[in-house]
C-alpha cells in the first residue's frame, strides 16, 4: 500500500492539539484593523478547534497527524 500525500497548504494552517482535534485561525485578522473594533479584535484573537462536521475531510487532507 503507498502512502498517502499530505496537503501542504492545510499543513501549513492547522495544527493538532494534544487530544487530537485541530486548531485553525480565524478569518479577518489580516488587515484594515484600523475599521474593527477592539472587541472584533479580542475575539479574533484565540484559535477555535475545526468543527466536526469537517473532521473527515480534513483526516484525508491530514493523514499523519
């Protein structure tokens, strides 16, 4: 059996946590940070874990993690 590539590109944006779900930014904190609020800002700040519902496709983009 070959192994199985992994993406890269989503290599590069998540990253597992100890228990085995994966974290991932969030979008809207690139730029223009003048316009957002300091309360948009705050809560840009922490990394939510990927939901569930997309935890399949993610093992196939992510299999060795």
């Amino acid at each position: 059996m070959p192994k199985i590539k992994t993406s890269r590109g989503a290599a590069k944006r998540f990253k597992a946590t100890g228990t085995g779900k994966l974290k991932r930014h969030k979008a809207y904190r690139r730029h223009i940070l003048t316009t957002k609020t300091r309360k948009q800002k705050r809560h840009l700040r922490h990394a939510p874990t990927v939901d569930a519902t997309n935890m399949k496709a993610m093992e196939r983009l992510l299999p060795y993690l």
